[in-house]
C-alpha cells in the first residue's frame, strides 16, 4: 500500500513542481497501516473523503482522520481493480443462461400480452428514454416510488423487457431492493445469489450475472437479504460494481426501494443517472406523493408514472384510451 501512496505523491510532487518528500506524515499513516494489515487486525474506514498529503502553513493536522482518508482511498482504488479483474476476455461468455417460467397472473404484459394497449406504453416509454438520452447522459434508470405497494418493481421489469429487444443494446435489470426482494419471484427464478453476495466479496459478475432466456436481458439478483443491507451499500463497493456494469451495458434498470420509509434510496439515486418514480392511483396519497418528489434531486427525475389507473380495461396499468362504443362524455385517464 506505501508503495501505491508514494507513486501517487511522486506524480503530486511533479504536477506542482515540487520535490518528492522522504518522510511525510501521509506516508506514515500508511505505512503504520500497512504495518496493522500485516498483523491480520482490522482497521475501520470511517471516511471516504480524499485528503492532502501535505500540510500547509499553520493549517491543524487531525492524524486519525487524515489515516482515516488515506485507508478509504485506497480501499475504493483495491475495490474498482478487484472488479476490474474479473473483466479477462469476453464477459458475458461466463453469464450463466436461466429459463424463465412465468406466473399464471403474470403482469409482464411485455412478454405475456404484447399487443396490449399496456405492452404498448411500455414500447412508447423506451422510445421516449432513448430519445431523453440523445442530449444527456442516461444510462442508469432508477425505479422507485414514495411507498410500497405501488407497482415499481414490475414497471422496472416491463421496461427491461422493452430496452432489450433492441438487440444491439445490452439492458441489465438490477435488483436494488436488497431488504425485500421481488423480482427472482416475479420471473420464476427461485431463490439467486447475486449483488448481496457481490458486495460481501463472496463472488463476481461471473455467479451473479444471469441472462434470461426469452427476455433476452440480463440479471442482476439481490440475492440473500443482510442484516445490514444499509452497511453493506455504503461499503464503497456499491460504486465500483456499477462503473463496471456501464462499462459492460447500455442500459442498467435498477429497481430500488421506495422512496419515504427507507434510506436504501437516497444511495441508489446518487448513483443513477435518471429517475422514473411510479404511483399508484388509490394508494399514493398527496402528501406522500410530494414527500416522495422532495426526496429526489430534481435534475435526476425524468417523469412519473401512475399505475392502477381507474376505468381501464387491463387492471394494474397505466393508460386507458376510449373504446369505439365508448360514449362521448367518457374520458380518457393516464
């Protein structure tokens, strides 16, 4: 690990002009670090933030903290070429293919009921992402709503099924909700390991990447529910796992966990690139509706939708246009 902080301190040192020093404090830290490491103890990173090396003028030096700074570094540095590691050759030769074996009451209309009025909102709602994308950046599509019970997980699923039938454009469908998992059931899939397992370092992508045959997606489970689902998020691993997944795919939908009774969320929005929040007509309350909007960065939402709207022939979706014998003071809801 010294060796890794002094290469970095060399290039410092040569950015500013200055020369490199032999016996810095920094270097110090890491090297009674490395000491510990050596020694099989533990070591808690308490803070991710970088730090300077050198301290200038009268400015305070806070040892522990500046130890602190320098451990998560290079633990977020071990952490992106550990996974950058499993990228040998051709990745999604390793993704083990599973058959899908759908619910009788299965919603996945785009896969079930493909010439139904829902499939085809779904189709419109790919062509508007992919048209959203032309002038920014959006790759990362986060689902999530302000409560549960409203629908996310199987608009996140739909929407999979719709970005991957352009053949030429990868989709990753990502269980986010690691505390209460829905969508392994959803397809029939049983019981994944998968990012729980990821991020703990028991395995990588190889074993826990799925390509569903049918679909023709990719999945990413959130395989065994942790204690500390919360924790384990916030281990630094969670950022390094979806830089390599947009290395390796065009679209990755995440379904999340709602917005409001959960701080899950607040890591996953960080990381996405836009947001799609889905509500539920007769569940959503106004108030929670704009808890759930005041909780997300506004220059992340993308749009909204309203799940279970009323008067709609197809139950459980989210248009409804009049039929030819419709009278004419019937009205269309979306």
């Amino acid at each position: 690990m010294s060796q890794l902080f002094d290469a970095l301190q060399r290039s410092e040192a040569e950015r500013s002009g200055g020369k490199f020093p032999s016996s810095s404090l920094a270097t110090e830290v890491l090297q009674a670090a490395e000491r510990e490491a050596t020694a099989g103890r533990e070591t808690t990173v308490v803070c991710d933030l970088p730090v300077q090396a050198e301290v200038l003028g009268e400015q305070e030096v806070f040892p522990d903290f500046q130890a602190a700074a320098a451990l998560g570094m290079l633990a977020q540095a071990q952490t992106a070429a550990e996974i950058a590691a499993n990228d040998i050759g051709d990745p999604f030769s390793k993704f083990q293919s599973l058959p899908i074996v759908l619910p009788a009451q299965s919603r996945l209309v785009c896969l079930t009921e493909k010439d139904s009025l829902a499939s085809e909102k779904f189709r419109f709602l790919g062509v508007r992402l992919r048209q959203l994308r032309q002038n920014r950046q959006l790759k990362k599509v986060l689902i999530t709503s302000a409560i549960p019970q409203e629908g996310k997980s199987m608009v996140a699923a739909n929407l999979a099924c719709t970005l991957a039938r352009r053949t030429q454009q990868r989709t990753i469908l990502l269980e986010g909700d690691l505390r209460r998992p829905s969508l392994s059931q959803m397809f029939g899939l049983g019981k994944l390991q998968g990012l729980s397992e990821w991020l703990q370092g028991e395995r990588g992508p190889a074993t826990s990447i799925y390509h569903l045959e049918g679909p023709g997606f990719w999945f990413l489970p959130a395989g065994s529910s942790p204690r500390n689902a919360l924790e384990l998020m916030q281990s630094g691993r969670l950022s390094a796992i979806m830089d390599q997944l947009a290395a390796w795919f065009d679209w990755i939908v995440i379904d999340s966990p709602p917005v409001l009774p959960l701080a899950d969320t607040s890591l996953w929005v960080r990381l996405a690139d836009g947001i799609l929040l889905v509500t539920r007509q007769g569940t959503t309350e106004k108030k929670q509706l704009q808890r759930g909007l005041e909780a997300i960065e506004p220059q992340k939402l993308i749009g909204a939708l309203l799940n279970c709207s009323s008067g709609t022939a197809h139950s459980n979706y989210y248009y409804h246009y009049p039929l030819p014998s419709s009278r004419p003071d019937d009205k269309a809801t979306e």
